[in-house]
C-alpha cells in the first residue's frame, strides 16, 4: 500500500479520439480503479496535449483561433471521458500555466546543470506532422512514416536547439536492462534494448518562430519542440519545481501506446537524467486496436466513433470488451459482431443471468433477505481461488486474464447452481442446505461486484447495490470482498443489469 501515480499519454486536441484512444484511457483507469480498492493512495493524471502543429491547422480550418479550438476540443475529451467513466484525479492541458512553468524550470535545470546538453544546430530533415517528429531513415517506409502512411513527409531546415541525448546510450541500456526503470512488456523492453544498442543521435528540442507554444528560455526566436514540452506534462502536474512535487514524482506507471516507446522510454528518461529528476518506475505500452487487421485511425479513416461504439450497449461493457478481447498488450481486433457476441454471452447471459436468477430465488424463497449460513462451500473456495489469481493479473496489468477469472467465477456459480438446486431443495424444505446455498451465491456476486468494478464500474455498483451493502463499492477495500460477510443484506431484484436489444429496461 502506497502511493500510486499513473498517466496516459496525452492526446493531440486535433480530433475527436477513437476506440484506440479510449483504449488506452480505459485499461489505464481499470489500474487506477483496482489500486484503489487495494488500498493505495491513487493519483491518476490525464490530459491533452495542445500545442502541436496540427492545431493551428485545425482551427484555421474550423475558422477560428487555436485557443478557441483548443477549448473547445478539450470539453471534447472531457466529455467522452466522462462517459467512458474514466476517474481521473487531475487532468493537464499543456497550454496551462503551470506546465509552462514546469517545462522552462526543466530546461534550467538541464542548462544548469549539464550546460554541454543544449547546443544550437541546423536541422535538416524530413518532419512527419501527424507524430510531430522529424523522421529517421529507419522510420520511413516507402518515402512515408511507418505511423502514418497517408500524410506527405515536409522537408525541413531551420536553426535549432538540440539535446544531446547520444550521452544518455550507456545509463539508459543500464537501467532499462537492470529493471530499476521498468519497460513493458518484455516485446516493448526488447525494442527499446534494440534501439539504444544501434546508438542515439542528438535531437533537436525547439522549432523556429513557432506562433503556437512555449517560448524556448532564453531565446526568444525559438518555442520548444511540441514533444519536448508534452512529455514534462507528467512532471508539471505533480507542481513541480515548487516543493513537495516529490509527494507524487516519480510517476509508478506511464501507460503509452507501443508507437511512442522512443519518447517515453528514450528521450523522457534522458531529459530526466541530464536534469537530475528521477526516473519513473515503470512504462506499460500497450498494442493498437484494429478494425479487420488495420490500425484504427482517423487520418487512415478506418475508425469507429467513440459515441457510437458506448451507443451500442453501454460504456461498461464497452470497457469490458475492449479489455476482454483486444487486451492491453498486443494489437487486438475490434468487430462489432465480436463486440454482440461477448456482450450476449459473457454479460446478458453471464453476469447478469446470474445475478437476476440468483436474486430472483432469494426474494422468491428469503424475501430477499440473506440468511445467516457463513459455511464455506464449493463455491466459496472457487471464488478464494480465482481471486487470487485474478489480483495476480491485475497487479501484472494482465487486464485481459483478470476478466476471464471474474468469467470463471460466473461459470463456476451456474454450475453449483446446478449442483445445488435450490428449487428442489426448497420443495423439500430443505431449510438448511438451502439457506447455505442462497448464502454462497450472494457471497459469489459480492465478490463479482468487487472483480468487475474496474472494469465496469456502473454496472457493478449497480449490482453492489441490488445486493444490499450498505458502503460504497468503491469506499471497500479488496481484502474485505475475499471472505464477505453478507448474513442479514436486504437484497433487491435489479433491473436487468445487460438488457439484450428486446427487453430493455423500461
Ligand atoms: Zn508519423
């Protein structure tokens, strides 16, 4: 139990995000949401990244001005987050003061201390404005870049200031080797092993008479390369460099998409060390979520809105899906035929079978009171066990293994269910074994509620209602659902928790 702080990557304010984006910001909350119940002290950064390129040609595109469309997109996100039930604790955009303070105050301390570390140069190069970065030759494929075969590469010239990161080559292979600054998964570590081993060059770190961004400390012709500045977000969150940033830095866990490894497990670490900040703990990148084998992207114009993809059946089982099927370490696809037939058998038929049927019997047998039967039964040894390895997975960020566990615990219910059979036990008055099997299947959601929380946060505090606990689920700690005392909840019916089409609540 500790203090934990987390961010994503945050997103360019040029579009509205997609399931890629919202992916991200999901699997990055179900950390969140799962820490917290383990009791640690949660701190969950998001935000947007606004001072890119594209910006300026977005709002002159939209007919008004980059701070006005910066605005207006960051209510954008802000409102998808919100649907997707992200619970973020704080969220930054770049264009605040207090990030500017923290970028120039990071530049100082590098020119400070590693005065050798900011030179100024001539960049010639190809520039790919869709990752805002020049381009290396290992980068471009067929004369485009690998992330983004549709946009046009812009040759480029111009005086910059440069940041030696060739120096970094040597600490950054020690430390990423050793684990003391974590890269995952080991796919991820390997490549990034790869690519220090190849050697570093210098970057270059500001853009020439940009009218969009933050003005390079002390010279006054240059603004700070956009990438440069997004990535200190992380740091000028926690108020650095006022004191007692160091209440949440370093960050526990940068959760990045796979295509921004180099920033986040090269350049970020190497702006650190020349600073002398420490490192973060760990970086989690996860794969990409595809439609029919592609890269879902709007530019590429192969993405799914987000609005229609939560239209469908709820954000909950969006969530759900996207970390069931696609998983948070490999690409993985996204159909909606997938997307009905999870939710049908996994949630209409899983879970919320289980529930409506089990709560269905003690309001029909109990008035829905549960009885004071605390024997620990087949059921309850299952559930112990499969809780074990599910907060296993979780603490390995293992999301899509978790959600199989809580789906083994739903199967392994049906089947007692079976075993037992509470109807014809109570057709022989069998008061005992039926109070005993009753008992076990409330415990059994209890502690669904508590395993499909992250994940679906509404709808298990929906069923954690129905189910009569008199806290908050998300008040509860982890230790408390292992072995729940339930003898003498109130429980209701619920409404259909995951309604099929046809019989939606009314
Ligand atoms: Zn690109």
């Amino acid at each position: 139990m500790g203090k934990f702080y987390l961010t994503t990557a945050i997103d360019y304010s040029n579009g509205d995000p997609h399931l890629g984006h919202a992916l991200e910001k999901i699997g990055a909350d179900c950390i969140a949401r799962w820490r917290r119940l383990r009791g640690d002290q949660v701190h969950f950064l998001m935000g947007m990244d606004e001072h890119s390129q594209s910006v300026i040609a977005a709002a002159a595109a939209g007919g008004t001005t980059p701070r006005e469309w910066v605005d207006r997109m960051a209510e954008r996100f802000e409102r998808f987050w919100r649907r997707l039930e992200c619970s973020n604790d704080d969220w930054i955009r770049t264009t605040e003061p207090r990030h500017q303070a923290g970028v120039t105050a990071l530049l100082d301390r590098i020119r400070e201390r590693e005065p050798g570390d900011l030179f100024e140069g001539e960049y010639e190069g190809l520039y790919c404005t869709g990752c805002e970065e020049f381009k290396t030759d290992a980068q471009i494929v067929d004369g485009r870049c690998g992330e983004h075969p549709t946009l046009a590469l812009v040759p480029t010239k111009e005086r910059n200031w440069f940041f030696r990161l060739s120096r970094y080559r040597d600490p950054l292979l020690r430390l990423i080797s050793s684990g003391e600054f974590a890269v995952e998964p080991a796919i991820r570590r390997n490549e990034v092993l790869r690519l220090l081993e190849a050697g570093l060059q210098d970057i270059s770190i500001s853009r020439q008479r940009m009218p969009w961004g933050i003005p390079f400390p002390g010279d006054s012709q240059q603004t700070v390369y956009v990438w440069f500045d997004a990535l200190i977000n992380y740091l000028s969150a926690t108020g650095f460099p006022e004191p007692g940033y160091e209440r949440l830095w370093p960050a526990d866990l940068h959760v990045i998409g796979k295509g921004i490894t180099r920033f986040h497990c090269v350049i970020w670490p190497a702006m650190l060390l020349a600073a002398g900040v420490a490192l973060p703990r760990e970086v989690w990148a996860h794969g990409y979520v595809q439609w029919e084998g592609t890269k879902m992207s709007k530019t590429a114009g192969t993405a799914v809105t987000l609005d229609e993809a939560i239209d469908r059946h709820g954000s909950g089982p969006l969530r759900y899906f996207l970390l069931r099927e696609v998983g948070f370490e490999n690409d993985g696809n996204f159909t909606w035929d997938r997307f009905d037939e999870r939710y049908n058998a996994d949630l209409a038929d899983g879970l919320g079978n289980l529930a409506s049927r089990s709560l269905a019997m003690l309001a029909k047998y109990r008035d829905g009171k549960v009885p004071e039967a605390t024997e620990s039964t087949a059921l309850d040894e299952a559930g112990s066990r499969l809780m074990d390895s599910y907060a296993a997975a979780m603490d390995a960020f293992d999301l899509k293994t978790a959600c199989e566990r809580a789906g083994a615990l739903v199967s392994e219910a049906n089947q007692y269910i079976v075993a037992t059979a509470p109807w014809t036990l109570a057709k022989n008055e069998d008061n005992a074994a039926l109070d005993r099997t009753l008992a076990a299947l409330v415990r059994c959601l209890v502690r669904l509620a508590g395993m499909t929380g992250p994940f679906m946060p509404s709808k298990a505090s929906e069923l954690w209602r129905a189910l009569g606990c008199s806290d908050d689920l998300w008040s509860v700690h982890w230790g408390s659902l292992i072995a729940p005392q339930v003898a003498g909840l109130q429980t209701i019916r619920p409404p259909i928790l995951f309604p099929k089409p046809e019989q939606a609540n009314p």
